[in-house]
C-alpha cells in the first residue's frame, strides 16, 4: 500500500503575528477506490429493485404503458449481467 501524503500549509494571522502549521492526510488512492466501488454497487441494486417493484406494480394494475416505459429502463440492467 502507498504511503499516505501529508499536505502542509504555512498561515499568519495579522491579529497574532504568530504561524499555524496546518496539516492535511489525503486519504490512499485504494480506500477512495473501494468506497466508490461499494457506493455504485448499493445504488445499482437499490435502483434495480426499486424498477422491479414498479414494474411488478404496473403488471398488477394491468397499466400496459407505464409497463413498456419501465421494461425499456429496465433493459440496462439487465444488459449489464
């Protein structure tokens, strides 16, 4: 694993005079990574099931429009498995 970098800025204050050290860790390219990963992962299978209950929904009240506007959404779900 990478090591981390730490970012320093050197500030003055006019009211001190004095120099605050101002430290900054950037977090590992890896971490931002997983994290992205995780988050497009729980948003596909959350929109994913969210169009399968409207359209379950749709087939159930017979409303044959709103069925066609969804099974077309839907195609690229199932396109990418």
């Amino acid at each position: 694993m990478k090591k981390q970098k730490v970012n320093y800025r050197l500030r003055t204050f006019t009211s001190n005079k004095h120099l605050k050290l101002i430290a900054k860790r950037e977090v590992s390219y890896e971490i931002k990574l997983a994290s992205q990963l995780i988050l497009d992962e729980l948003c596909f299978s959350w929109n994913h099931a969210r169009l399968e209950e409207d359209i379950n929904q749709s087939i159930d009240e017979k409303n044959e429009e709103k069925f066609k506007e969804l099974s077309e959404s839907y195609n690229s779900y199932i396109w990418e498995y």
